[in-house]
C-alpha cells in the first residue's frame, strides 16, 4: 500500500510536473518523438502500399518485408543504432539525446501495421465497385482517389490508429540510452528504488495512451464514408431467412 500512496503523492506533487526533468517537459518530448516516427512511417509506408495494393501486385514481398520490424525488438534495434558511429547517440534539437536513433528505431516499428493495413484496404474494395467505376470511364487514378480511396479509409485509419498506441507505449524505451521521454521518469524511479515514482510514471505513460486511443477511435469512426448503426451491423450478422 506504501507503494500507491507514494505513486499518488509523486502525481499530486507539482513540483514533480514542471521545470527541467519534470513530467510536463517529459511528456512533451515523447509525445514530439512519437507523432515525428508516425509521419516518418506514414511519408515511407502509406504511398508503397496503398500503390502496391492500386496495382495488385507486389504487396506479399512488401507486407513480408515490413513485418520484419515486428520480428525484430525494438530495444535491440535502438541498441544497435546508438552503438554505431551514425546516429549513434548525439543530441538533436527536441529530440534530446539519441533522437535520431530513438526516431529511426520507432519508425521501423511503426511501419508493419501501416503498410498490412493500406495494402489489405485497397485491396479489399469489392471487385464489382470497381468495375462499375470502370464502366463509367473513369481513369485508374480516378478510381483509386474516388473509390478506393475513400473505401479503404477506415481500414487505413485502423492501422495508423494501431501504430500511433504502439509507437506511444514503446518510445519509454529510449529512457533506457538515456533518451527522451517518460521512460526516464520509470526507468530513475526503479533504478533508485522510489518505486512510487516509477509506477507514476507509468501511469501517466498508460493514461495518455487511452487518450489516444479514444481519439484515434472517433477520428477512424469519422473517416468512414459508410456509417451504420449498431441494428444496421446486428442485422447483417444474422442469417438471412427464406
């Protein structure tokens, strides 16, 4: 119980919010270096696979080659970046220590979900909506930026909403290089055996990932170019009756 009442009254202490080191500064530099390894993952992954998916072809050696990231840990690709001589562990603006590294390593793993989720949309627009575009003359970008497009949204969103949480929960491991981020706050606290400091650390880490999850939630909901109600979904889940 001593461990709670020490978590709460590290939360509750405001000192422990503001200033160098505290959580406020923390907090904003894992939420920098999460959003920049999301776009950086989006600008790579999101225009090969939804192309690859447009196209039909390519996408099983892409979808393949993208869950490598999810073969190999991520700490041990940050351990590896920031033992060679690039990026190694310089300080980068915002970023602070190891920011190129942590950025590249996060990036990686934030690609698998992005490019199985884009590829998998596209492909999965059913066959005769396509070829009802077709028939109406439209070009292949057409059909891909009014049909495709549009469709795939919510799948697209899924996966974007996926690798957002993700990237989120494991950017506390650059406090492990001495990195950005809340990780500092637990890693220091499990270190010096305060363990009150850790687990606050890690509850603001959880809490702020069910933020983000509920955004990511309502704005997927808003790309879907379908909405149904939950009688609409419960009716297409019964067998039809003759």
């Amino acid at each position: 119980m001593n461990v709670f009442a020490d978590t709460w009254s590290y939360l509750l202490d405001g000192a422990n919010w503001t200033g160098k080191g505290g959580i406020l500064q923390l907090l904003v530099e894992q939420l920098l270096v999460s959003f920049t390894a999301l776009a950086l993952a989006l600008l790579i992954g999101l225009p090969i696979a939804l192309l690859l998916g447009h196209l039909g072809r390519g996408g099983f050696l892409a979808i393949n080659i993208s869950n490598i990231g999810r073969a190999v840990p991520t700490f041990a690709l940050l351990a590896l970046l920031v033992t060679a001589d690039w990026p190694g562990t310089a300080t980068v603006g915002p970023y602070g220590r190891a920011g190129i590294a942590t950025l590249l390593a996060l990036t990686a793993f934030a690609l698998p979900p992005i490019i199985t989720n884009s590829f998998v949309a596209i492909r999965e627009v059913p066959e005769d909506v396509k070829e009802s575009a077709r028939g109406m003359g439209m070009t292949g970008w057409q059909l891909f930026s009014r049909v495709e497009l549009p469709l795939a949204l919510p799948l697209v969103a899924a996966g974007v909403r996926l690798a957002l949480v993700q990237v989120w929960a494991t950017a506390t491991i650059a406090a492990l290089v001495a990195g950005p981020g809340l990780g500092r706050i637990i890693t220091d606290g499990f270190a010096n055996t305060y363990y009150g400091k850790g687990i606050a650390g890690a509850v603001v880490v959880a809490v702020v990932a069910l933020v983000l999850e509920l955004v990511a939630a309502v704005v997927q909901r808003l790309l879907d170019p379908l909405p149904r109600t939950a009688v609409q979904l419960k009716d297409e889940a019964q067998p039809a009756t003759t």
